[in-house]
C-alpha cells in the first residue's frame, strides 16, 4: 500500500504510527516497507502473540504512556492499532 | 502463625525420614518410585494435613494469602519425595485458573472441593502441538444449552487420577490469543465424555499418574471458566504464579541432596580421613551449598515480590524458572561427584533417595514451561526492562519483616510495563556492598569480593548496550543471542537479590551471606555464569564449609533461614 494514498484520509499523527509500524514489522521480517499490507494481522508477518506483547512494551516508550499488554491482541493489524492508537 | 512455624509444623506431621515404618521416609519413597506406584497413601496423608487448604484463597474459605507461605510449605514435601509433591500440589495449578478468571459461584464450588479433598488437573499440552498454545487442537463447539469438547490432551499432570481438569480448547476457529478458552470438566458427572489414556514412563517422578486425556464431552455453559476467548491470557497468567512456586520444588530437592552427601562425606573414610576432610570435597561441598543459597535468595525475594509487586511478575516469575532449576541441576551434579559410586546405586546409602531427586529434579526445568521457553518470552520485554534508569532504593519488600498484604489475585498482568525491580535495585547493591567493604578492615576476602562487583556492574552496562543494538529482525527470528542476552538478565537479576538480601537481612544470616567467606563465593558463582573467573584462596573454602557444619548444625537444615530439620538429621552420628 503507497503511504501517498493515504494523506488524504488520515491525521498526520496515524500516519506516523502507521509509518512507524510498518518500518518495524519490516525491519523485523527484513523486508521493505512497501511490501507490507497494513490490513494483515500482526501473526502473518511472524509476530506472535507472545512477540506481540513486546511490541505494546515498545510503544509504550514511543507513545510515554501505559498501554494494555494485549492491545496488539484486540488490535491485530496495523490500520487496526495505529487507528486506535491515534484516536486515544 | 508464621511461614517457617507453618513448615515446621508439616514437617514433623510427616515425621522421622530414616524410619521405614514411616510412610514419608525416603525408604518408602524410593520404594514407590522403583515400583512405578502412584502415592495414594502419601497424597491422602497430606490431604489429612490440610495441605489443600493452602491452595484456596482465604476469601473462598481456604488459607492462600501468601506465596511465601505456599513455598515454604512445598518445599517441605519436596524434601522428601517430588513425586508427591507434584502429584499434591498439581491441584493448584489446575484450580488457580478457576481464582484468576471464574465467576463468583465457579470459584465457591471449586474451593470447596478442593478443601474436601479433591484434586485438579490442567488438562493443557497436545502431542502435537507441544507446550505452543496458540496451535492446539482440542475443540470446544458451542451448541444448543452448552459446548461440545473434542480432543486429546496428552502429558498431563494427574489426568487420569484427579477428578476435576480444567481443559484448554479452541472456540473460535481461527484460534489466535482471543481464541482460546477454559473449561472446568467434573468427571464425576461426565462419564462418558471422556477416555483416559495411558501412563507415560518418564525418567523421573516415575509414581506420578503423567497421562492424558481423550475428550468428546458436552459440558454446560457454567463449566467456561471466565469469558469465552479468555484461555490464552489466563494460562499466561497461571503459569506465572506455579513457575514461581517450582523454585520451591528444586530447593526441597537440592536440601535433601546436599544433606545426604554431606552426611555421607562425614562418615566415610577414605585415605585415612573422612570424605568431609579431604581439601577438593570441601570446596565442591561448599560450591554446591552456595548455589542453594542463591537459589534460595531468589526464591524468597520471587515469593516476596508476587505480593508486593505482582505486576512484575512476567518477568521475575521467568528470571526463577530459568536459574533456580539450572542452578540445582549443576549442583545436584557436583553433590553426585562427592558422593561417588554411591551416586549411581538406587539402594544403598539413605535407601537410595540422592538418584531419586536427582532424576525427579531434572522434571523441574523441563514442565510448566522449560527454561529456554522463559528465555524466550523474557526476550520479548529485554528493551523495556534494561533502559537504563537504575533505581537508588532497595526494595522495601525484600526485607524480610516487612509485612506484605495479602495477593491480589486481580493484579497480574502480561507485561512488567518496563519494570523490573530486581535489576533496577543491581548498581544500589553493588555500592552497599563496596561501600561496605571500603569501610571494613581486615577482611581477606575483600579483593574477591571486589573483583566479583567490578565485574556485576560492567556486565550490567554491556547487558543494557548489547540489548539496545538488538535489531527486531534478531528478536524475531528468534536468534540465539536473545537467549545468551535473557539468560544474562536472569543471572544479573539473581545478583540484585542476594545483594538486595545481604543489605536487608544480613543481620539474621550470620552464617550464611552474613559471611564475607560465603558473600565472596556466591559472587564467584554468579559472575561464573557470566563467563568469569574469580580467584578463590584454600581457606575460603575451608571456612564456607565450616559455615555450612555451623549452619546445619544449629538449626539441622541448610538454606539461608530455619526451615525445620527433617527429624534425626540434627543428630550427629
């Protein structure tokens, strides 16, 4: 998915954590950014949910702020969890 | 009453060791093992002793409000057979799903059936799939009035045997960590929703009823433990509280192994002196002694820690799971060096009981989640937990008078959030400690003790830089360095304990980490692990054993506080 299509429907905050997700699952399957689909779950790409709870640790120093271990659980793929993220 | 007055109290319940007629004694114990017997008698015994009690929160009528408590207790048991022990207390693994994620009326009825005695299984791990708990294939298909259990479960604790198991299935046929779900299985009333399948032979614990289970059981919608999807989160958080509990099972193991060698190599003469003499079996006798004093340490704090900060418990749950086994695995192993010959004979000295905890002790690394399965998921919080934001206070909590509350069993959660409050409190116990020693004099140990320290706190700096450069392609292959990293956390972790106990209770550990002998060759073990080599003189030995006769001869037991003395072993022959 281009990140250029996506200006003109998200906040420039998503956007980020969109962009910060992606250069992450990416950078952790070592592959380029634009081969990652941000509507496929977390799971695809290899993280597991045990994985995935590190993720949450990992945004909570991005963000400065608590976050439910399991949000990546409830929010499984990135426009998933950087919509929610966004929106808190 | 108090922990230790609670273990004293069982321990003389289950009396005399070296009295045959005894149905506790190692004689017996050996006997049912050799003989492949599953320990009825044993289990009903410790049922009569209100042991269950211990499994059931005060607030449901039974007497849980420490772990402390519960640890002191099965360390009790494992000292003289951990095939009961695992057998017993089995019901708490099974039953704490039931505490964390019940409803008001499942945790009555369970509470009071575990009180009257019977006992629970958690029904978990497939062939298949293994321990992966995302890739299971027992199903619960949600029907008319209730679900349909299909499946098998196999290498189970207690699945033949226990009445109740909780089984762990599929409700959503994706599965993922929402897909998951509990259900409390009452055979009693189900008898022909299940099949038991057969014995497994192990190498150790070989009485115990490993076994498993097949399912095609209809159960009602009262029998879901919690929420449908809520399995995955409340196993994670079970496995937290037994693994912290398996420090205990190693220690009763490791007591009776170093007890049974030391008074082996007292009585027996070789070269014209007794084993005990000789300069080497000093130095692997105290080697191995100081290892059960580490692994004691952590223990204890782990125990402690659960009350105080049970948030934590991701991670100090997986620093003990790893390093307590390890440790009394490596120690076991050198106590059997001392021992000799004597070592590989199931029926000789003591009946045989050093072979039978060796080989039981080895199950402790292995189940409720091995050590390279904690490293593992240790791994995953490494970032958070190692930036570099050490604390200046000890942990109040460690102290050993500190009065704790009561565990919130609500309070657990899957991630420390960043915190660890053991390595944080690691650059403040290193200081006590060289404070300490800048204002001691005379104290032959200090150039040890000081090498030890230098080396901690550089270990510390590289850990925190090493885990800063991990890529996410390393943590997610799952590369063999994030092992070597998290198991460096664990030892460094366990270094904060005891120096955290050293500086907090030192005062009632005179013979033990009270011991700048003993303080210099904890520290020697533990900077070992990390690849390091600290020079140790003849005669520090030599006194870290004369700590350990002292030790063990005022209070007849070896570990850093009073548990009781299993019966005649006060008595020096």
């Amino acid at each position: 998915m281009q990140i250029m299509e996506l200006i003109s429907e998200v906040k420039p905050d998503e956007m980020m954590l969109q962009r910060w997700l992606i250069d992450r699952v990416a950078e952790s399957i070592k592959v380029k950014p634009d081969d990652i689909d941000t509507t496929l779950p977390f799971s695809y790409y290899g993280l597991d949910s045990v994985a995935a709870i590190g993720l949450s640790g990992d945004l909570e120093i991005l963000l400065g702020t608590k976050l439910s271990p399991t949000l990546t659980w409830d929010y499984p793929t990135i426009e998933l969890l950087a919509a929610y993220l966004a929106k808190e | 009453m108090d922990v230790l007055e609670l273990a004293a109290e069982l321990d003389e319940k289950l009396g005399d060791p070296r009295d045959p007629t005894q149905l506790f004694s190692f004689k017996q114990r050996v006997a049912e093992d050799e003989a492949e017997h599953y320990p009825s008698d044993a289990l009903g015994l410790l049922t009569r002793f209100d042991l269950a009690r211990h499994y059931v929160p005060n607030t449901l009528g039974g007497e849980l409000r420490r772990f402390d408590q519960l640890a002191a207790l099965l360390r009790v048991v494992a000292r003289r057979d951990l095939t009961v022990a695992i057998s017993h207390a089995v019901s708490f693994l099974g039953s704490m799903t039931v505490w964390l994620g019940g409803d008001e009326s499942q945790k009555r009825r369970l509470a009071q059936a575990v009180l009257s005695g019977e006992r629970v299984s958690l029904a978990l791990t497939e062939q298949q799939s293994g321990s992966d708990l995302l890739n299971m294939s027992t199903i619960a298909t949600a029907e008319d009035g209730g679900y349909d259990l299909n499946g098998q479960k196999w290498l189970g604790n207690g699945l033949n045997r226990n009445r109740y198991a909780v089984i762990y299935a599929r409700t959503s046929a994706p599965g993922g960590p929402r897909g998951y779900s509990l259900f409390l299985l009452d055979k009693a009333t189900n008898h022909d929703g299940f099949k038991p399948q057969p014995k497994i032979a192990t190498l150790g614990v070989r009485g115990a009823d490993i076994s498993g289970i097949e399912l095609h059981a209809f159960v009602t919608p009262d029998a879901l433990i919690g929420v449908e999807g809520a399995g995955f989160e409340t196993t994670l958080k079970a496995l937290q509280l037994s693994r912290t509990l398996c420090g205990a099972l190693s220690l009763g193991a490791l007591d009776t192994g170093l007890a049974t060698v030391l008074r082996f190599a007292q009585e027996r003469r070789v070269y014209g002196k007794s084993v005990a003499e000789l300069p080497q079996s000093q130095k692997l006798l105290a080697e191995s002694w100081v290892e059960l004093l580490i692994a004691d340490s952590l223990t204890g704090v782990v125990s402690r820690a659960l009350q105080a900060v049970p948030m934590q418990a991701s991670v100090h749950s997986a620093v003990l799971k790893y390093l307590v086994p390890t440790l009394a695995e490596q120690a076991m192993q050198r106590l059997a060096v001392v021992y000799g010959a004597r070592y590989y004979l199931r029926d000789d000295h003591e009946a045989g009981i050093f072979q039978k905890m060796l080989r039981d002790n080895l199950l402790i690394s292995l189940f409720d989640g091995s050590t390279q399965v904690n490293l593992h998921s240790l791994s995953h919080q490494l970032r958070a937990i190692t930036v570099n934001d050490a604390s200046t206070d000890m942990p109040w909590w460690i102290e050993r008078t500190a009065p704790l509350n009561d565990f919130e069993w609500d309070k657990l959660s899957l991630s420390s959030g960043g915190q660890g409050a053991l390595f944080s409190s690691l650059s403040a116990g290193i200081e006590n400690l060289r404070e300490w020693l800048a204002g001691s004099t005379g104290n032959e140990y200090s150039d040890a003790l000081i090498d030890a320290l230098n080396f901690l706190s550089t270990a510390r700096e590289t850990l925190i830089s090493d885990v800063k450069q991990l890529s996410p392609a390393q943590l997610g292959a799952g590369d063999p360095l994030i092992f070597e990293l998290a198991r460096r956390y664990c030892v460094l972790a366990t270094a904060a304990a005891v120096l955290a106990d050293w500086q907090l209770n030192r005062a009632a550990l005179e013979n033990t980490l009270g011991n700048p002998a003993v303080m210099a060759l904890v520290l020697q073990r533990l900077t070992n692990q990390l690849g390091h080599s600290v020079f140790l003189p003849l005669q520090c030995y030599q006194a870290v054993f004369n700590c350990l006769l002292a030790r063990r001869d005022v209070d007849g037991a070896c570990g850093l506080y009073a548990l009781p003395s299993m019966q005649s072993q006060t008595k020096n022959d």
